[in-house]
C-alpha cells in the first residue's frame, strides 16, 4: 500500500506543480498554475460533467434496474429454464473484453449499415436514426449504453446471490400478512441486500469518474471533446500533448473526486447502519 498507492500519490501531487515533458529533462517549478489552468479549462468540465451523467446512470440501471431484475427472477414468476436463460444471457458481456465490446457496438451503431439504424428503418422509425457516435449530443450517451448493456447483468448476479440470503421465512410470513409483490420487493428485498448496494453502488459510481477503456476505444473522446472523460483527456493531456504535468494534476483532481465521493458513500451507509 505505501509503496504502490501513498507514494505515489503524493508524487504525483509534487509532480503537477511543475512543467514538465516526457522527452525533456527540464522542469519548472510554477506551483498551483496547473490548478489554476484546471478552472478555466472548457475540456475539463466537458468531461466532468460526461462523467456525472456517467455516473447517474449507471447507478440508475445498474444499480435499480438490475436489482428489479434480480427479484424478478428470484420471485419465480419466470420459468425455471427461462429464468436461467435470462440470466446467463445478461451477465454472458460482462465476460467479454473491452475492446471487443467497443468494436463491435462501433459496426453496429454506424449510421450507414449499423444494425440500430436498421432496425429502426425497419420499424419505421427513420427519423430516430443518428450518427450515434459522430454527433456531439448523442455520442456520450450512446457510449454509456453500451456501457450499461455489459455491465448489468455482472450486478444482477451480485443482488441475486444476496437476495438468495435473505430468510426466505420473512417472504412467507408477508404472503400470509397479504402483501403483494411490490410490498415485498421494497419492504424485505430492498432492505435485505443494502449492503451489497451500498458496495456496488460506491463501485459503479467511482467506477464511473475512471472509465477510459470504453470511451477510448469507441470514440476516443470525440467528436470535438463531445464524449471526452476526465480518464480520456488526462491521458490525452500527458500521452499525446506531452504536457505530463498539467496530466498530473488532472490526476489529483480525479482521486480527489473519487476519495470524497467514497467518503461520502460510506458515512452515509455507516449513518443509516447506526439509525
């Protein structure tokens, strides 16, 4: 821990208080400039704010939607065999690499032959074709679809192995109190597993600030910065501008945000333990 995490760390810190190149062994002491720079930095907020609704959503349907899922299929209301099936067919991309997943969403939301814009001439509904990933409003979120379609099914298996703890006896004396689905699903499931949604919740949302592999391989944070992330244009800034300094401080700022956000999930979920 102290020599892969805290040195660091604070390496890093010194570093983004200098001006300094990979290629160049010079380096300029110009203390909180790189900060400052941060501030008035247009590309800095567009990526933050990608990275909010990043996160937003991913708590809203990883988190929510694949606990609903997860109760569905634990309540029995699908067949045996096609509760399975369902199962294994969500969670079957979370198995799958990265790239692979980047790739093949890039041929199928291409605007010309891609299989979304297909399927929706095909319905009828050509006026809802877009150039997903070439256009500046629907680039991110359709980066973030993708991003929902690999990784929900990981969490729904999660909620289904902590909804399979919970005393079954607490479901069987609701039914005989007369409590309906929806009774029970907010009243025993929700409670049951708040600690495996306070865990994935701290995990999708911190997860959310350091994505880059997805976004990196789909669009590579374009068009025009339209899909850039703090991750994205952190490695831009140090990688291909060489500006390895001002990298570093965008890398102070991201483990900032991530440290107070898993701050604050955690005094919040000790809170609620505490009441």
């Amino acid at each position: 821990m102290l020599v892969f995490i805290y040195i660091p760390v604070i390496q890093n810190f010194i570093f983004s208080l200098y001006r300094w190149s990979a290629l160049d062994p010079t380096w300029d002491f110009i203390g909180f400039e790189n900060y400052i720079r941060i501030y008035s930095d247009e590309i800095f907020w567009t990526s933050t704010i990608n990275n909010i609704w990043y996160a937003i959503i991913s708590v809203v349907v990883q988190i929510f939607f694949a606990l609903v899922l997860a109760a569905l299929i634990e309540s029995k209301i699908l067949s045996r065999q096609f509760g399975n099936f369902f199962r294994t067919s969500l969670f079957l991309p979370s198995l799958l690499i990265v790239t692979i997943v980047g790739v093949t969403w890039q041929l199928l939301l291409r605007p010309d032959i891609g299989l979304v814009n297909q399927m929706l001439r095909a319905a009828g509904l050509g006026s809802l074709t877009h150039a997903w990933l070439g256009e500046e409003v629907t680039a991110i979120f359709s980066i973030i679809g993708v991003s929902q379609w690999q990784w929900t099914g990981y969490v729904m298996i999660l909620f289904i192995v902590a909804i399979q703890a919970i005393p079954k006896e607490l479901y069987e004396a609701a039914i005989i109190d007369g409590a309906n689905g929806i009774q029970k699903f907010f009243n025993i499931t929700v409670p049951g597993v708040r600690e495996t949604t306070l865990i994935m919740a701290t995990i999708t949302v911190i997860g959310a600030f350091k994505v880059f592999d997805i976004v990196w391989v789909m669009t590579a944070g374009g068009p025009n910065h339209a899909s850039e992330v703090l991750g994205t244009y952190l490695y831009r800034s140090g990688f291909r501008n060489d500006e390895m300094g001002y990298a570093s401080a965008l890398a102070t700022v991201l483990f900032m945000i991530t440290f107070v956000l898993a701050f604050i999930q955690l005094r919040l979920g000790r809170s609620g333990e505490e009441l």
